[in-house]
C-alpha cells in the first residue's frame, strides 16, 4: 500500500531572494529503506525515561532543576509520516531499509535523486505488542522530555476522516502518547495549510480542530484558549482565519489564541496582528540567513523585533541543517554553526517561545530525533543552547565533552549511485565548504588534536564551548582532548569520510565522547 502526500515545505523566503522556492511533493508511502553510513547499534525496545536519554552523565553540565527555568517554552515539530517503525519489522528489511534509503526503493520512483531520504529513526527491533505503534509515540515523548523539550507542534496533515495512521490517527495518538507519558508534555496544533485544508472553508476547519480541542494534553494558556498555530497560514487571508476564531467560539466555545506560522512573516505580520496571540517563522537553514545582529527587519532578529512592537509573542525557529534529495537542494549549515546563531537569535531577541525544526522530517534533512545519523548526539549538543535559553543563562560545565560534527563525503564526492537531480546548494545560502568540527564543552583550557584521514589540525581550546575546524579528508575522523599529560575527551566518527559514497549525501553527522 502507499499514498502520496503534497506538502509545500519551502525554507523561510529569505530577505534578498523573491523567487523560485521549490513545491514539494513528498512521497509517504506505507513507509522505508538502505544507508550510506556505519549502522549503530539495534536497541530492543525500552521506554526512556528522563534521567537515561539524555541523563546529566551524558551532557557537559547537569541537567537544572525545573524551579530554575524561567518559563519560556520549547516545542518540536512532528511530522506524522516518518514513525520510529513504519511496519514493526526487523530494521535490516523494514521500509526504512529497503525502500526509502536504497536507489532503487518504491518501484525505481527515487532513482532519480538517489533515493528518497538520506537517515531515518534510530532502528529498533520488532516488539511484541498489537500496540506497538502507540508504544512507539510513547517513546517519543519521553525521548522528547529527556532532551528538555516542553511539547511537539504537531503537524495536522490529514482530515479527521482520513483514518491511516500517518492521516488523523497520529495527532490524536500523539495526544494520549503525551497524557500517558507526563501530562505536563503538551500538543500544539499546527495544522498544515498546504495539505488537505487549504480549500476549506472557516467553517469546515473549525469542524476539523473541534475534536483535539477536548482532549487533555492539546496545548492551552494558562487562560485556557487552545493554540493553534498552522503552518503556511499566509495560504488564507487574515479575513478568513478571523472568520475561523469567530466560528471556533460562538459555535463550539472554543477560545483561540491564534499563533501563525508563516513562510514570510515580514510580508504577512502586519495583516495578521490584529487576530494574533504571537507570530512565528518556518526560518532558514544556513548561518547566512541567520546573523546574529543586524538592523534589517526581515532577518530573524528583526522579525522578532517588529512582533514584540505588535504586541505579539515570538515563536523563534531552530534548526540544525536542511537537506532535501527528492527536492534536489540544500543548504549549507557550516557544520553546527546554523544551530548555535539560531539558538543565540532565540536567546538575544529574548524570544517567549522556540520550535525546533524538526522532530523526524527526514525528507528534509531537518530531523533532531535520535536517528542512524546522528544517534542520541545531536540532541545532546542542542541542549546547551535549549537550558541557556530556558533558564536565561548558560549552563556551568562540570564534565569535559566533545561533539564531532562532519559529513561522510566532500561536497564534491562522485557517488555509486548518480543521481540526475543532484542536490545543489540554495541559493543565497551559505557557501558549501568541506569541514570537521569539533565543538567543546570544557571545565578548563585544552588542547584539542583533530585526525582527519593523515591530516592532524591542533586548537588551542578555552573554557566554556569552543569550535575547532579542521579541513575534511578522506578517511577516519578522530579527536582528542588533552589538558597537560591527561586526555580528558576523546570521539570518533562512527562512519568514515569516504571517496565512493553510495549516493549524494550532505547531511552533517554528529558524534559525542560521552555516548
């Protein structure tokens, strides 16, 4: 069985590029596929709970009391077609493995753009359990609640008569997943105006969101109006989602407090602020598009800025990376250099609240979620810039830790498997480079020694988190950080740079000394 879901899912426009974002076609088959790296291990199936994923041992700092948080609140997109497991089948020859990572998956319909996705889920065994979806979204949550997440901004995809799992079935699963788990893990509901709502009228889409508003773990103020911030909401006029708050309150009682996510909130802010509780950006992905200071009011500083003088929250968007084979482009993230500019926007525009983008859309290349690519480490490091920003200062570093972030290929690497709609670099982005970093969280000054294939690059590393760069090479990547005579970290990649890479690949990896 298989099904096609349109979906637009275009980077923010940026400021000084106008045109020819590309419209998606995202094919959701009955779900997955084959990988181009060294596959970690297959956990069986265990609940994680907050104190094994990530726990204190794992990151450079411990972990804060909630009495320490100041109230600010990060949520994570969740995009429904990319489940833990698609089918509960042994990951060597589930979906994953033989259709959507190999060439040839799905009937030859991704040998185009070698392949539909470049990582997927941490694999898992098969579990006994006729719920074993359910326990799945369980695991989330609680993977979500380890790394400090407050809730998921679900993306609403589907109809309410829609029943497929990745259709209705997952926001109100994901729902109960969350009061099960911890009710104070909230669901906020994004419905996708690019999807099957876009030619609705108010009425109907008030009739879709009814049935979400009722239950426990949907996100509300502390006022009790239910959130409900849809993507791409520029595809309808202000006039129309006002109709829709009407709709939602004098037929159902339903108070809103409307949080629109545009793909240009600089276009779209102003029509928009009147209905709004706060406003938000889908953003880009690349350290270009996110400086860090600057006075033009269409980069993110400046977005911030001009919804606070409306009188609205900010909901600042983060992102590690975006990479999209089936839409043959990318952007260049410089390694973990987009993650920490946006998390530094979030924390000087004093930004009320973040949505990491995303949970597990791995079309795009933007997944935080524990994954074969990057294991548990990516969120681990983004927990620095999450615990700095949600309790207004960083984090004390008790334990000496080193993240390696890298590619398995140069951006110039010929492929096994060509491609005939490479991905090429967006445009405006940052330029394409070929590096190995290695970020550092330290008690105290070292010396951090990156190997790179045959080439070794020295740096000199303060206290506190510093970056090292070392050009990438063919071969195995290793560091190691030395304070006098005593190593005190030392990670490697878990996949080396390779000259024949099985296809195209630009996502960045990520690799902890303390995983």
């Amino acid at each position: 069985m298989s099904i096609r879901i349109h979906r637009l899912r275009k980077a923010a426009k940026y400021p000084f590029e106008t045109c020819c974002l590309t419209l998606a076609v995202i094919v959701v088959a009955a779900l997955v596929a084959g990988y181009d790296v060294q596959p970690r291990s297959t956990p069986a199936y265990a609940p994680v709970t907050f104190s094994a994923n990530p726990n204190s041992a794992a990151l450079p700092f411990d972990i804060p009391p909630k009495s320490a948080l100041n109230g600010k609140l990060v949520f994570a997109h969740y995009f429904p077609p990319y489940p833990v497991s698609i089918d509960n089948a042994n990951p060597s020859s589930d979906y994953y493995a033989t259709q959507y990572l190999t060439v040839n998956g799905e009937n030859n319909q991704n040998v185009r753009y070698g392949g539909f996705l470049r990582d997927r889920p941490i694999p898992r065994s098969p579990i006994a359990d006729s719920q074993w979806r359910q326990r799945d979204l369980e695991n989330e949550v609680r993977s979500a609640i380890a790394a400090g997440i407050d809730g998921f901004s679900v993306d609403i995809i589907a109809k309410a008569s829609d029943t497929s799992w990745w259709g209705s079935t997952v926001p109100t699963a994901l729902i109960k997943a969350a009061a099960s788990v911890d009710p104070n893990f909230k669901i906020m509901l994004m419905p996708d105006m690019n999807g099957a709502f876009k030619n609705m009228t108010a009425a109907q889409m008030a009739a879709e969101m009814k049935p979400y508003s009722t239950m426990s773990s949907s996100f509300t103020l502390n006022d009790g109006r239910l959130v409900i911030s849809p993507f791409l909401a520029e595809n309808k006029t202000a006039s129309w989602w006002s109709e829709f708050i009407t709709v939602m309150k004098n037929t159902y009682r339903i108070n809103v407090a409307f949080v629109p996510v545009f793909l240009d909130a600089a276009a779209n802010r102003n029509a928009f602020a009147s209905i709004s509780y706060g406003m938000s950006n889908w953003g880009n992905r690349n350290p270009a598009a996110n400086p860090l200071s600057t006075s033009n009011p269409n980069f993110p500083m400046g977005l911030a800025a001009a919804a606070r003088s409306l009188g609205k929250i900010w909901m600042q968007p983060v992102a590690f990376q975006d990479v999209r084979p089936s839409q043959s482009i990318y952007d260049e993230a410089q390694n973990s250099q987009n993650l920490r500019n946006m998390w530094q926007i979030a924390i000087a525009s004093d930004s009320q609240w973040v949505q990491l983008v995303t949970w597990n859309d791995y079309s795009e290349g933007t997944s935080f979620a524990p994954s074969a690519g990057h294991g548990r480490a990516l969120l681990d490091l983004n927990s620095y810039g999450l615990y700095t920003f949600r309790t207004g200062t960083s984090p004390t570093i008790v334990r000496d830790t080193a993240y390696l972030v890298y590619r398995n290929q140069l951006v110039s690497a010929v492929p096994v498997n060509r491609s005939a709609a490479p991905m090429k670099l967006r445009p405006s982005s940052s330029p394409a480079r070929d590096t190995v970093e290695v970020l550092t969280f330290l008690t105290a000054p070292a010396v951090v020694k990156v190997i790179v294939g045959t080439t070794t690059v020295t740096c000199n590393a303060p206290a506190g988190m510093s970056s090292c760069i070392a050009p990438s090479k063919i071969g195995t990547v290793k560091a190691s950080v030395v304070r006098g005579t005593a190593e005190v970290a030392r990670v490697s990649s878990h996949t080396p740079v390779t000259a024949t890479p099985y296809n195209q690949n630009m996502e960045y990896l990520v690799d902890s000394s303390r995983r």
